[in-house]
C-alpha cells in the first residue's frame, strides 16, 4: 500500500522558484513516516529514507533533467 502511494504534483513557480512536490503516504502518510525514520527497521522491500536518500545521491541527475524540460517547455 504505501510503495503504491507514490505521488508527484505539477510544477509550481513560487516566488520565482519551479517547485514539484512529491512523495508517498496518502492516507497511510503516519505509517510513512515511521517507516521513512526509523533506520533500525529491516524492510522486506525498500529501505527507510526510500524517497530521500536515492533523490540525493542523483541531485545533479535530477536537476539537469527537470532543467531540460522546463526548457522544452518554455520553447513550446
């Protein structure tokens, strides 16, 4: 249930800033987060911080890519 509460927002600009919103929990969003901080738990499928950690180790990755298409984007 909560691998499947993936989401990801549309694009906003705030305050001159392209922000995108993404995460998982829904309606599972208290179980989420105690599965997200508490590092101790052995998960049978992903890893606690499941979100976070594979996000920062491919920043530069994800940064170029979103840049790439916002360019595509604002070129129409």
């Amino acid at each position: 249930i909560l691998k499947g509460s993936g989401f990801v927002n549309e694009p906003e600009n705030r305050d001159n800033e392209i922000v995108v919103t993404l995460g998982y929990g829904g309606p599972a969003q208290d179980y989420a987060a105690v599965q997200h901080a508490r590092t101790d738990f052995q998960h049978t499928v992903g890893q606690a911080k499941y979100l976070s950690e594979p996000a920062e180790r491919r920043a530069n990755v994800i940064s170029t890519v979103v840049s790439e298409a916002i360019g595509r984007k604002l070129r129409g």
